[in-house]
C-alpha cells in the first residue's frame, strides 16, 4: 500500500481532493498529453495550471460545480450524478453516464 | 572524506554511496540503456539532476509544484483484499469499497477494477459478476474506473489452456510448430479479451487496462494489439490503456508483425508508436530492476529508456512504477525514499504525462 | 534481426589462419543456418583444423554471441533453437574424428523447474532453452512441481545443478524447501543450487543457501559455466 499512496503524496494530483480526475479523463478521452490536458481543464475551471492540484483552491470550484467532493457535504452531487457534470464541463461522453441514462 | 549518501540496491538494501560512486553507477545504468535501445543517452545537466534528486535531505521528496501528474493505478483493488502474493494487504473488503478507499482515501486519479486472478481468461466463466460488479461501482465513483487485467497468453498453452507449450515444443527443435502455436493462442486470447470488454463496456466500463503486455512474449502483445484495434473500431470513446511487461518484447515466435513492424526485440520508444498505432489513448512503457544493481544504476537507466518513449510516442505516457520497475528496488514494501526518488525523477526529467 | 551472412569466399593467394575459419565458424553459428555451418565445418576440417578447436574456438563462440544477441532483442527464441540445432549437426560432422565418447560428452547435466504452487513456466522455459542450447543437458520438469519431483529427478539424471524458479513472493518457500530435501538426502553437495524468478534477489539465494542466482536466461548460462568451471 506504501507504494501507491508514495506516488501520489510525490507527483499525483490527489484525484477529486483537486482536479487529478479531470486531467486524466482528459487524457484518456482526447489523448492530451499532460500539459495540454492540464491547460483544457484549468481554462475550463478558469484557474492557473498550478491550481489543478491545489486543494485549498479545488475545494470550493468542485462543490460549485457539482463535481464531486471528497467529504460528506449533504445534497451535493456523488457518483453517477457527479460524473453528468464533469460530462457538462468538460464537453465529453463519459461512458457510465450514457449507459445509465439509456436505462432510464 | 566524501560525504556519503544513504540509497538503496535493486533489491531494497540500504548501502551508503558517495556522489562519485552515484555519479559512476547514473552514467553506467544511462550507457547501457543508450546501448540497448539505441537512444540518446541524457545530457550531463540531467543526469546531474537525478544525482541532486537521489542525494535530497529528508525521506522523501516531491515533484515541484505544478509538475504534478496524473497516477493511474493497476492491480485493481487488489493491493488492499489481496493476499496471494501479489502485494495485497490481506484486509477483507469488497471490491466496491477497495475502489472507493481508493478515489476517496487514498486520493487517486484514476482506479481499475479486476478480477482477483487478475488475468483475461478467467474472468469469461464469471462475466456476469464482473458486469455486476461494475455496475456497482460506477454508479458510486467519480474518477475514471476502468476494467483491468493482464492479457497473460502463458494461460492458454498446456497444460492450462488448449494450444501445445511452444516451450516444450521449442526445445523440442520443433520450431514451426512452436510459432503456430503462439499464432492459435495468440488469436484465441484476442477473441477472449474483446468479449469480456464488450460485456464490461455495456456495464459502464470507462474503458480498459491490458497491464504486462508482452510478458509472454510477442505473441502476448500481437494479441493484445488486435484487440486494442477490434475494441477502438466498436466503441470509439473507450479510455484504452496498454501497459507493458519489460523493456524489450520477448522473441518467443520471432516473426510476429503489426503493421509491418516486428514486434520482437522492441524497446519502449519503438513500442510506444505501435501502441497508439492500434488504437489505445495511453501508453504504460516498462523497465525492470535488476536487483544486483543500486537505485543509482537502475534509475538512470530506466529514466534514460522512459524519456526516450515519451519523446517517441503521440499519446500520453504513464510510466509504471510499481515492485522492480522504473528503478523501483524489487521488493514487496519498497522503501518510500526510493520510491519517491524515483517518482519525481520520472516526472521531472523524463517528462512523464502520468504514473 | 540479424541475420549475419556468411562469406564463403576464400582469400586468394593464402591459406585462412585458424582465427579466421575460427571466426567463420561463428558466424554461420550466428547466421542460424545449419547449411553455413555444415559448410564452414567441413572447410575448418579440410584446412586441418583441430575437431577440438573448431568446436570451442568456432562453434561455441559463436553461440556465446547468439545468447549475447538474445538479450539485446536482435536474435530470437527461435534463432537460438535454430543455431543450437546447426551446431549439433556441425559437431555431429565431426564425431568420427573424435576419441570414442568425446564427442557425446555434455559439460553438465541439469534439472530446471518452477516450484510446486507456482504455475508460471515461461521465464523458467526460456532459461532452460538458453542453457540446452549452451550444450548442456537440460531436463525441465515443468511447473508447479512438487519438491519430490525435483529430487527424484536428480536421481534419475544424476544431476549436476538443479535450477528453482518461483516468480511469486509467496512460492519462493518452495525453493527453499528443495535445498532442505537435497540436504536430507544427503545429495546437498553432490549438486549446484541454481535460483530465478522476478521477486529473487542474491540475498534471498545467500540466505537459503543456494550456489547461483541468475537474472536472466543470459546471466544462467553464463553462472553455471562459472561454478561448474567448464
């Protein structure tokens, strides 16, 4: 377990403690490379690269936008519901949300 | 007397180096990847940084700030309900609750799902657990969470799967015989795995992880290859990762192509072109420890290979990192210094898009 | 891939020095060709070169230089199979010159397998192709062997070195447990214990007592020829 969490305190972007899933969804759905990839979310989100992994200045970006935050804060968007509007914000398809709605 | 450095061998152990045994070891590790792989070797300024990175005061160390990187993670949620030797933890959990330990305690950027053999061929007899089982999951996370396993065509020879050992058949010096084998095999596993990953994309899958590609040699990434091809033609958004085994594809038939290239004998920079080639959207290029070398020799050479497929390659690079590889020690608790030296070296100078 | 073509072409005027067939001798080794070999032994042979001498100073350097090739991924699995092949035919050529028995001598005999509870069998394959096509005689047992397999076998074959591979930390006990069975069968110092696998280190091999641990298939065949001095 030291190993993966040595990583992530070392280089990550600390997932939806801050930005890190927005950047790797970038990267995986347009292929971005990592400045590229940063750059689209920040524009997005309308702060510096530097803020991407910055918790202080995620947190509250992430509760505005109903992205999903990482402690309990009650009637915020979770999950599936958190995913609909990462796809709003980052203009992309996220395959779960399709499914899901297909379901409805 | 010099001052001395506490670093680690590839096996873990503490040894103390000064900076010109740190220096020697770098510029030796760096020399045998530029000559194996015939690349550039790094600059005298990079190879200076690694040294100043391996000799930082304090246990561990970080990247600076704004250069951090995605870390995607493999191995499923088996480094926590894990307890057979593939570096789980042993703490009985579901694998719903692994995932999100994983988005909401551990602060990942991205998160796999996989079965606990964590190879393709055997996830096909219980499908149906697995589509539940991501279902589940992604109705409660937010991260990317996709379906990982290890392509793993050694399952398909005797005496596990139907196709005759091309080893025994190669020594043997049955040696046509021991390709067409690797050839069926090789067919068989890429028709298992695009199976399992339309059902898992029904369920909601993000996408797909194919980790140590390659591991049974060039017949394991023509395989994985195709299927990168087949699932990227049918479900044209699915987040498609190729990990490898080592860095260089293992010649076990010696004359299996993709698109016109030979896939024996490739290094990290010649595999990372072909890999987007097929279709995937991220490449996870390897290098193995050897664990009689220290961390110095080990991560020169490993950053020097890296460096060099993330230059060659078009789509973005997450280095693996894991137990004895990318100048990793091979040893099951890695010791977090080396760990973290190794990390921001990879970010820092061979300018990884991820981990 | 490299595929060395040999030259048969003579240098005219002079007769070729031993150094010279010698080298095109290895060649046709490298070439993989059994027909390159067969040709350059046969001149080897005519020029009066020594059998003894055609096969140390041509053949088996020049399989020396296919496992060199094999690790930098520019020959593979099937060219050492091919060139290991050429060479018994090339030394098969030779047979009759030879003293009686000479010619079947093998440096060592051994018995390679993955331990019991571990069914990975490619890396511990490929070691055992390297080392056969060293000349050794090579008995893989196979994988997930019971440690009385193991035994039993070094019986049968009298063997020289056993190699023990295991590529899971949880395994590694196994090879282990060989050693102890050898030494309760009182066969410890009559055989090499040879260690692989991904998780062993040297230091797990100096720690149950083992003779050699190998990296890679390379470093094996280079290990065994060193503790075995042949």
């Amino acid at each position: 377990m030291g190993m993966p969490i040595s990583h992530i305190m070392t280089s990550g972007m600390s997932g939806i403690r801050a930005a890190g899933d927005l950047v790797a969804r970038m990267q995986f759905a347009k292929n971005m490379r990592i400045d590229e990839a940063k750059k689209f979310v920040a524009d997005k989100l309308n702060v510096a690269p530097i803020d991407l992994s910055d918790e202080f200045a995620m947190r509250e970006i992430r509760e505005d936008l109903g992205i999903g935050v990482i402690t309990s804060v009650a009637e915020a968007p979770k999950g599936i519901a958190a995913k609909m509007n990462i796809e709003k914000l980052l203009d992309i398809e996220i395959n779960s949300c399709e499914r899901f709605r297909n379901q409805i | 007397m010099a001052t001395e450095y506490s670093i680690r061998m590839g096996d873990g152990k503490r040894v103390y180096h000064d900076k010109k045994q740190i220096m020697d070891d770098l510029e030796a590790g760096i020399a045998d990847a530029a000559d194996l792989g015939e690349i550039s070797g790094l600059s005298s300024d990079e190879t200076e940084r690694i040294a100043e990175i391996i000799m930082l005061e304090g246990r561990m160390v970080g990247v600076e700030e704004g250069k951090e990187v995605p870390v995607t993670h493999d191995i499923s949620t088996l480094r926590i309900d894990g307890d057979q030797g593939n570096s789980g933890v042993g703490i009985p959990s579901s694998r719903m609750i692994g995932c999100m330990m994983h988005e909401r305690a551990f602060g990942a950027d991205t998160m796999e799902l996989g079965h606990i053999d964590y190879s393709y061929k055997p996830v096909k007899p219980v499908i149906a657990q697995e589509c539940q089982a991501m279902e589940v999951c992604q109705q409660n996370m937010i991260i990317p969470l996709l379906y990982g396993a290890m392509p793993n065509m050694g399952l398909y020879y005797t005496p596990d799967g139907p196709f005759e050992n091309p080893g025994d058949l190669m020594k043997a010096f049955k040696i046509a015989e021991a390709q067409e084998s690797i050839e069926k095999s090789a067919d068989h596993l890429t028709r298992d795995m695009i199976w399992i990953m339309q059902h898992l994309m029904r369920s909601a899958s993000d996408g797909v992880n194919f980790d140590t590609t390659g591991a049974a040699g060039d017949g394991d990434m023509y395989s994985t290859l195709h299927a990168v091809e087949a699932l990227r033609k049918e479900f044209p958004n699915m987040y498609i990762e190729v990990g490898m085994a080592g860095e260089c594809v293992l010649g076990m038939h010696g004359g299996l192509e993709y698109d016109g290239t030979t896939l024996a004998g490739l290094w990290p920079h010649q595999q990372a072109p072909l890999v987007s080639k097929a279709g995937a959207n991220l490449f996870g290029p390897v290098v193995n420890t050897n664990t009689s070398k220290s961390f110095s020799w080990n991560l020169g050479r490993a950053v020097t290979f890296i460096k060099a497929a993330v230059e060659a390659s078009d789509i973005p690079c997450h280095v693996d990192m894991g137990m004895g590889v990318g100048g990793i020690p091979m040893f099951e608790t890695p010791p977090i210094d080396a760990v973290s030296r190794a990390s921001k070296a990879m970010v820092e100078v061979a300018g990884v898009d991820g981990i | 891939m490299i595929l060395l073509a040999i030259t048969n072409k003579n240098i005219v005027g002079r007769k070729m020095s031993k150094e010279e067939l010698a080298k095109e001798l290895s060649d046709a080794i490298i070439s993989c060709k059994k027909d390159n070999v067969i040709a350059a032994v046969e001149k080897a042979r005519d020029a009066g070169m020594e059998p003894t001498e055609i096969i140390e100073k041509g053949l088996a350097a020049g399989m020396n230089e296919v496992g060199v090739l094999f690790e930098r991924g520019k020959l593979f699995l099937p060219h050492v199979m091919m060139a290991a092949d050429a060479m018994t035919q090339g030394v098969a050529l030779l047979e009759k010159d030879m003293e009686p028995g000479e010619s079947a001598k093998k440096p060592a005999v051994i018995v390679n397998g993955t331990v019991e509870g571990d069914v990975h069998d490619i890396g511990k394959s490929i070691v055992s192709t390297m080392l056969q096509s060293a000349g050794f005689e090579v008995h893989d047992i196979g994988r997930d062997m019971p440690t009385k397999a193991f035994i039993d076998k070094i019986k049968e074959v009298n063997a020289n070195v056993v190699g023990l591979s295991a590529l899971m930390t949880t395994t590694m006990q196994g090879q282990k447990e060989v050693i102890e069975a050898l030494k309760e069968e009182g066969l410890r110092d009559e055989i090499k214990v040879m260690l692989g696998g991904a998780p062993v280190t040297q230091a797990w091999a100096d720690k149950i007592g083992a003779d050699l641990y190998a990296e890679n298939a390379t470093e094996a065949v280079r290990g065994v020829k060193e503790i075995l001095n042949v």
